[in-house]
C-alpha cells in the first residue's frame, strides 16, 4: 500500500511540474502579445460605454433638450441661430407633423434632433 501511495505521490509531483511548464511557455507567448491585448481592452471597453448609452437612451424613448442649437450651423453662420425646444416621449405620442413654408428650417431642426441624440449617445455635451 505505501508503495502505490509514494508512486502516486510522484506521478502528481510530475503533474505539477508539466502543469508549471505548459503555463511558463502559455505566458511567455501571451507575453508577446501584451500590447495587442491592452490594445483589445480598450477597444471593447469603448464598444461596451457606447452600447450602453444607446440602450439606456433607446429604452426610455425620451428625448428632451431645451434650447437646442445645431452645432455645425451655429458655428458657420454670420446670423444668430434660433434656438429650438426638443420634446419627444415615445409613450404619449408615436408621430409628430413638422410643418412650415419652404426654406423655414424644417430639414434642420430634423438634423439637429438627429444629430443631438448622436452626440448624447457617445457622452459628447449637447449645444
């Protein structure tokens, strides 16, 4: 019986020394690809802040923004840009009709809405 117990004794010490081994050679080549994985880490990281935005966002179905301006044509325009008043809560209302005379702002207060909600979505502040 002692033999069999000092035989298994040195079969799980060999065990434990390939075990050492096969990890020693696993972490010398992960070691290799360290930069790659930090690299990796942080592109996921992102991916995952970014989706969590838009699902929290997109779950609640509200957008509200007081005083909105259209970031890019405020900045390139010489004349003062009126500022618009945002309220869309998906639960009371699914449709909302935009009407107005041609030239009067339609297609950007629609940009501005869209691109409001981008900005929002990726934590950027909203003008």
């Amino acid at each position: 019986m002692q033999t069999l117990n000092v035989k298994r004794d040195k079969v799980n010490l060999k065990e434990e020394e390939i075990n050492k081994k096969f990890i020693e050679e696993i972490n010398k080549v992960i070691e290799g690809y360290k930069e790659t994985f930090k690299e990796l880490e942080n592109i996921i990281g992102y991916i995952d802040c970014i989706q969590s935005f838009a699902t929290n966002e997109s779950e609640k179905g509200i957008i509200k923004i007081k005083k909105a301006r259209h970031p890019l044509i405020e900045n390139n325009s010489i004349n003062t840009f009126i500022e618009n008043d945002i309220d869309i809560n998906r639960k009371e209302t699914r449709f909302q009709n935009i009407t107005g005379p041609n030239m009067g702002g339609k297609s950007t207060y629609l940009r501005m809405i869209g691109l409001c909600v981008i900005m929002a979505q990726i934590g950027m502040f909203i003008p």
